[in-house]
C-alpha cells in the first residue's frame, strides 16, 4: 500500500515549498480515493456525496489546516478525521434542511466491516457515530485512529498496521477493545468479526 514519498512531500508541504500541495495531492490520490469509494459503498445509494467529492474536500481540509503533518501514520489519521468531518458536516446539512428526517445512517457493523451493509439491526447516524468516537478519542487516540481508519477510509487491519507502524498484532488488540468499547458505548452486541 504507499508511497514513500509521502514524508518527504509532508516536510516540503510543512517548509511552504511551492507545488507541494499538489505534489502530495497526486502521490496520495488514488489511495484516498480508493478508501473513499470504500466507505461510501457503506452508506446510502442515493448519496449526494461522491467519493472524488469526499476527497477533494478531505485534502483541502487536510491542507488548510495548521496542524502539522510529519509522516505518513500522520497524514492518513488526519485524512479519516476529515473524511469523517466532511461526512458529518454532509449529514448536518442535510439533516437541517430536512428537520431531523431522512438523516444518513449506517449500521453499526460498518464500523467493525466497513462496506458490508447484511446487519438487519439499527441504524447509527454518521453523527452519532462521529460523537462516539470523539468520547473514544478523549479516552484513547489510538483505539480512535484505529477505528477511523477502519470506518472512514476502509482500511484493514494490516494497512492500518502499514500506515501507523505499529505490529499487526498491537493493532488486532486494538481493534478488538476498541469495538468492544463503542458496542457499549452505543448499546449493541458485539458478534465478534476480526478482519
């Protein structure tokens, strides 16, 4: 999965090298988009948001922002916060211009299988989701990283691994806590999926 030039275009992006904006967009962009495609097979069909959409305002977001990037487990973490951001904000939108009716949902097992939409059960809000993880966010960053990762960007376990540097194990561990943990934070039962 990766490009190893990512670092490099980060620390030119972070010095105000000119073209490094574009330069980074190029050596990410089918990566992004492919995560995006990924997660946006996990929500509704007739979804107003594309996934070449949810990319470009992600890198936009991800560029505007003053938060320094440094390395490539970096970038991608801060690249599912703002999918999950413009996710969000989408679902805000439309669930204003609607009243609170017809509000984006995804079950809860997208969560534990991104792209998998068989769970008979309920329906979780992209809202509802994005509060939850930022409470787990406040407990633990990583176990958050972990399932942004997952949720936002489609990533498994071994390019989650790949991208924060981490054993595929520490992140098998994390996974499985971190799901343990928003299935009772959002009162689900937990049926165990591992991948």
């Amino acid at each position: 999965m990766g490009n190893p030039d990512v670092t490099i275009l980060l620390e030119a992006l972070g010095t105000g090298e000119s073209g490094a904006a574009e330069r980074l967009f190029q050596a990410v962009y089918d990566e992004l988009r492919a995560m995006a495609a990924s997660k946006m097979r996990s929500e509704r069909a007739n979804h107003t948001l594309q996934p070449t959409a949810l990319v470009h305002e992600a890198f936009v977001r991800l560029v505007g922002n003053q938060e320094q990037l440094t390395h490539r487990a970096q970038f991608f973490g801060a690249a599912a916060r703002a999918m999950e951001r413009v996710l969000v904000d989408h679902a805000r939108e439309k669930a204003a211009l609607k009243r609170g009716g017809d509000r984006e949902c995804v079950t809860f097992d997208d969560i534990r299988d991104p792209g998998t939409q068989s769970h008979p059960g309920g329906k979780l809000g992209v809202i509802e989701v994005h509060d939850t993880l930022n409470k787990l966010e406040a407990e633990d960053p990583d176990l958050a990283h972990v399932v942004r990762c997952r949720y936002f960007l489609g990533m498994n376990l071994e390019e989650i691994a790949e991208v924060s540097g981490v054993s595929l194990s520490t992140v098998r561990r994390q996974w499985a806590f971190a799901r343990a943990w928003l299935y009772d934070a959002l009162g689900e039962s937990d049926t165990g999926d591992q991948t």
